[in-house]
C-alpha cells in the first residue's frame, strides 16, 4: 500500500518532470505537480492521481506550501538553467527531514564534438560577444533573459523564438522586441523547423543553451551546421553537480514509499490500416504508430509503416501475446507502458481478425496473466473502398465473406440488387465465375477491385464467363449488381386468394393482418398459432423474418394437410406443424413468447393455464366471433394477472357489384382480444 493520501511534490514543468509524473500517477502515487506559468500547466496531461499547483513561489511560500501538503519526497525536476528556483527549494527543506531529489538533464555533447560551437558561461558574456557581430541572431534561450541582449544596436538583429504566451511576449515587448522579431512557437522542433526558421529570416548566429535532447539542443546545433552558421551555446550551470537520472529517481522513490515497482502496463491499439498503402492511414493510426515501442502485423503491412520500430510478422493472438509477456518481463521496471500497436488491414470491425485478438487479451487481463488496456481503431474498409473507386453506393449491400468460410451466396444475389463480396484470391473469383454461369444469372455484373490501393491496383466491371479468365494471384474483392431481382415487400399482408384454403375456415384478410399487429412480434419470437387452420396467420408470421419460429397447432386432418401445403408454397422452413389438440399438443414444445387463438375447441381456460404456466410475460391474441365467447374471455382474464388489456370489434364490409353499381355487403364482426400475462398468479387461481 502507497501511503495513504501522502504525495510526491515535483517542481518543474520540464519534460523530465511531466515524464516522471506520468510514471509515478501511472504506477499509482499521488503527484502534485509545481508549475510557474500556465503553458506549463497546459502542457501537462490530465490523471487522476495527478494534483497541479501554478504559480511563482520564493522560498517562504515554497516552506508553507510544502507544510501544508502530505510529502513524502519532493523532486527538483526545474530547468538546469532555473539556478535561483533549485536554491530556493533547498532553503525552503533546510528546516525539514524531507528527502530531496534533484532530477538533472543529461546534457552530453558526445553527438555535437566537432560541429562549429562556441561556448560561453552565462548569458551576459554571450551577449557582449554577440555586439562584436554582424547579422541577424536566432536567440532560443527563452525570454526570461532578454536583458543580456537589449542594448540597441544588436536588438535590431534579434529574432527570439518563445513560448505562445501572453508572459512571453509581454516581456520580449518590454526589452523592446516586437512584432516579427517573435516567433512565438511551442517545439519541439525538428531540424528542419530550424533549418526554414534560419532561412526564412537569413539568420547569421544561433544562441542555445545547453539543453540537452529533451531541449532540443541537438535539433539545433545539426540546423546551423547545415546552414553554415555557428552556434553560441550558454553552458550548463549545474553541470558537474551531483543528481539523479531519471531511472534512479524512480528508484529512490520506490524505495523511500517501501514499494516496488510492478511491471510495465501494456496499451494495445488494434488498428485497422486500409487496404495497406500508407496513404490510407488515419492521423489518429499514424499517431498510435508513432508512438507505438513494438508493432504487429501480416508483413505486407509491416512494410508500409514504423521504419525505425520494432516489428514483428505476427497477426494470430497465439504469437503476439507470448512476445508481448515477454516484453513486459524484460523491460525498463520503472517505465509505465509499452504501446504496441497490432495492424489490421481494412477496419477493424469488417471480417477482421481484431476482435478474437481484442477477446484473448481481455481474457488474459481479467485471468491477471497479463495487464492490459485495448483500445480498437477504425479504419478504410475495402467495401466503402471500392464503392468510392467504381463511383457507386455501398448503403443497400448486403456483405458475404467468402474468405475462409462458407456463404450461401447465390440465394443472397437472387433476393439482393447489390452484393458486396470478400474473397480470398483468384480461386474465388473463378468460383463466383462458375457459380454463376447459368442462364437464370445472364445480365450479372460483377464489379471487382484488385490489389487496392497499391501501385498495381485495377477496378474491373465482369461478367462471370469473365471471372474465369481472370490470371492474376491476390487479394480480389467485388460488388455483384443483380438488376433482375423482384421486388421485395417488407411487410406482411397477403390476399386471401395467396393460399390453398378448401373448406378449412380462415382468418380473413383484414383481420388477420390487425392480429398480427397485435402481437407485435419480435424478430426471434417463438410463436404458437392454436387452431391454425389453413395456416395464414402461421405463413404471414414466419414470412417475417427467418428466425421467427412458428408452431402451427391444429388437430383436424384436412386442415393440417393445408398447413402443410402453405408452408410450402412459400417455401417456409420455419413453421413445424403439430397435430393434436390443444393444450395436449403443447406439451413437449419450447416456450412461446406470443401466442395467437383462432381457436379453442371449447378448451379456452385449459390452453390459457397451459400457456401461462410455459411462460407468465407472454403475449396472447385471441379471435372471437360469438357474444358467449366474448363473454367467457372476458370472464376467464379475471382469473388471471394480466396488463394491457385490449379488445376491439372488426366489422368488415366487402363491395359487391350489382350491375354498374357497388355495394357493399357486411361480414360478420370478429372481436380481436389481446393482452400480456403478468407473472402472479397464486396456487388458489390456478385451480
């Protein structure tokens, strides 16, 4: 256990500081962070174990400031250059047991030795040897100590690149350094940013202090020697005194806290890249990869990106999870996180193999193998791909995968206009080629991408006689226009002349279709159709969606025969006639969760227990044509819990003709009863 609400205090809002609050709130300590300015508070990502202080302190307020919080250690993370604000931190511990870290900057110029640099001791000394130029100068020191360069003749010449701040311009104003002379720019800067800025404004000397990598110093001093300039380099003032490095202040904060580090977090992103070319990436994708330690992927994929990372050719959960425990075992102990970035062609949510690798990794989380954030990203998809190339919609396509599995193609592209098709080769593409080469498919046009976005790539419109002659090996994917489909309703409501009928009653069109509202079913239901007849209401029901399941109940021979003859007419496979009576014939089935009544057989409250006691929330429609009926429901529905009650009168009225006239002639009025049984019912109103 950390010490419980006790805090790191760091000051600084260096890039070593922001590092080293990072790994410390990421490790689990309380941090509180000292910054003076607000871009240092800007600049700091937002934790929750993270506590942020803004604000200039002399060494009194920084010894009440420190007093009053709950410190167990407290870290000088401020610029090498920040002399008086490290004094003033010691001052204010001088009366305090409290450990003090100094975390210093590794300013090495091992990569710098022979460039043409020209050093001096302090700021004053570098600006009275500036006078004795000509030239513009590029001043890079910042603008708390402009003053070394104010005398007049040389702030003609200056240039001064500082922070975006309202601080930083006011006092570059008032050294009288104004409008183009500030280049006010947040870096890090690469070489090249430096090389244009020397350019742009023909600059002759570059001031730097020594700075370090973190600073940017290496950037710079690469830029002039480029440019031909020389650079005037403020040393480092605590250069030979005694600090930590990064990894030893973790180190000694650990073992000040009585802990010890854990191993490092892993962060997954699961990218989808495109179709693979580079240009397809999204900026959020290349950012991930950027900062990516490791990267995974099919290694037509590793070739596109991360030139200077570490790589692997892995796509399969089975190699990239043992590499990436293998990683946190060797690594840094005091580094919070590996980023790996796991590649993905197409997006991420399109047949892609993400989502078993996103399930292994959880599982390895949740079974505490592994530590483990995993995050998905999307990407170009090859269906809105090569939609855009072959300037069509993708909206209205149905998607099969042929690629290492089966799909009932060709009842797709008979019923759809427009199929999307993923295949995975030539091979395939000779099948559809195939597949389709019947009479019944002439007019088939087959739109097909191949090698997407690389250099190779073709877009080509086929007939399937065409797909046969296709050469080429890779990737392929198509778009399959069938023009000749039929056009399709998308709801219910068939004429009674659509079915075999005989002399079996029916439930007649009208309220047939207002019964079927009333159930209101659902795309899975199960539902029994009791005294079902000649079956419409079985048909009409099943037609719905294919994973409607329908029990058709009915114990007259001819009238199974007809639900039997139905079904097939419409080439319904989910509708299983049973011939019994009900309640007896209901028995061994699944549980429904609707049921409609066309018909009792004078068993009206045996059906209802039977069909409460398989399911007490379920839906029930029931059509009476008789006022004793009517009467014996509403009756019986007082022995039950039931909520949303309703009963409506149909009475429906036919036009006959009569010679040139119209008239109308009444059927006899159904009454359409439905409501939903509400679990409650006690053992004395079940008997």
């Amino acid at each position: 256990m950390k010490p419980e609400k006790k805090q790191i205090l760091i000051f600084g809002g260096t890039t070593e500081g922001r590092r080293l609050a990072e790994s410390m709130c990421a490790a689990g300590f309380f941090c509180t962070v000292s910054v003076a300015t607000q871009y240092g508070e800007q600049v700091m990502e937002e934790m929750p174990a993270l506590t942020l202080h803004r604000g200039r302190m002399d060494a009194g307020q920084m010894e009440e400031f420190i007093k009053k919080g709950r410190f167990f250690a407290v870290v000088d993370a401020t610029h090498p250059f920040a002399v008086e604000v490290s004094e003033n931190i010691r001052k204010s511990l001088s009366g305090m047991s409290l450990p003090y870290i100094r975390l210093k900057r590794d300013t090495g110029i091992e990569e710098t030795e022979g460039k043409n640099l020209r050093w001096f001791r302090d700021m004053e000394s570098c600006g009275e040897a500036l006078q004795e130029t000509t030239g513009n100068v590029l001043l890079t020191t910042g603008s708390k100590d402009l003053s070394a360069f104010s005398k007049e003749e040389l702030r003609k010449r200056l240039y001064v690149r500082v922070l975006p701040n309202e601080e930083s311009i006011a006092l570059c104003e008032k050294q009288g350094i104004c409008g183009k002379q500030i280049i006010a720019m947040q870096g890090p800067f690469s070489t090249e940013m430096n090389e244009a800025i020397i350019r742009q404004f023909h600059i002759s000397y570059l001031v730097t202090k020594e700075s370090g990598n973190t600073g940017g110093f290496y950037e710079k001093v690469k830029a002039a020697g480029n440019a031909g300039i020389p650079v005037m380099v403020i040393g480092n003032p605590e250069k030979e005194e005694q600090g930590f490095s990064y990894e030893e202040a973790a180190e000694e904060i650990y073992r000040l806290a009585g802990e010890k580090p854990e191993s490092p977090k892993l962060m997954v992103s699961l990218i989808g890249i495109g179709m693979g070319a580079e240009g397809l990436l999204t900026l959020e994708a290349k950012e991930k990869i950027q900062r990516a330690d490791v990267i995974f992927g099919a290694q037509r994929l590793l070739e596109e990106v991360g030139e200077e990372k570490e790589k692997y050719p892995y796509y399969l959960a089975a190699d990239i999870i043992p590499r990436l425990a293998d990683m946190v075992e060797k690594e840094d102990r005091y580094k919070p996180c590996i980023k790996a970035a796991v590649l993905f062609s197409g997006d991420t949510g399109f047949y892609s193999g993400a989502s078993k690798l996103y399930e292994e990794l959880k599982k390895e989380t949740k079974e505490k193998r592994l530590r483990a954030d995993v995050e998905m990203l999307s990407g170009i998809s090859s269906m809105s791909y090569l939609a855009a190339k072959a300037r069509m919609n993708w909206q209205d396509a149905a998607v099969i995968s042929l690629h290492g599995r089966k799909a009932n193609i060709m009842e797709t592209v008979r019923r759809e206009k427009k199929t999307f098709v993923l295949v995975s080769g030539l091979e395939d593409m000779k099948y559809l080629g195939e597949l389709f080469s019947g009479e019944e498919w002439n007019g088939l046009r087959i739109t097909a991408g191949y090698r997407l976005s690389y250099p190779e790539e073709e877009i080509m419109v086929l007939t399937p006689s065409m797909c046969g002659s296709l050469e080429k090996e890779g990737l392929y994917c198509c778009f399959i226009v069938n023009e000749r489909t039929a056009a399709q309703k998308v709801s219910h409501g068939l004429k009674d002349a659509s079915f075999l009928r005989g002399s079996t009653p029916m439930t007649k069109e009208e309220v047939r279709e207002i019964s079927i509202c009333k159930l209101a079913l659902e795309k899975n239901s199960v539902l029994y159709d009791v005294g079902s007849g000649t079956g419409s209401v079985s048909v009409e029901c099943a037609r719905l969606s294919d994973e409607i399941q329908v029990y058709a109940i009915e114990s007259d021979r001819e009238a199974v025969e007809l639900l039997g003859k139905n079904s097939d007419l419409f080439g319904l496979t989910n509708i299983e006639v049973i011939e019994a009576q009900a309640p007896e014939g209901m028995g061994p089935l699944p549980a429904p969760t609707h049921a409609f009544i066309g018909g009792s057989g004078g068993k009206m409250i045996e059906i209802l227990k039977v069909l409460y006691e398989k399911n007490p929330f379920l839906r029930v429609v029931i059509n009476v044509i008789t006022l004793e009926t009517l009467g014996e429901i509403t009756d019986l529905l007082k022995e039950f819990p039931v909520k949303e009650e309703d009963i409506v009168q149909v009475q429906i009225s036919r036009a006959k003709k009569a010679g040139p006239y119209h008239l109308m002639q009444a059927e006899n009025p159904i009454y359409i009863i439905s409501f939903n049984f509400l679990e409650g019912l006690t053992e004395n109103e079940n008997t």
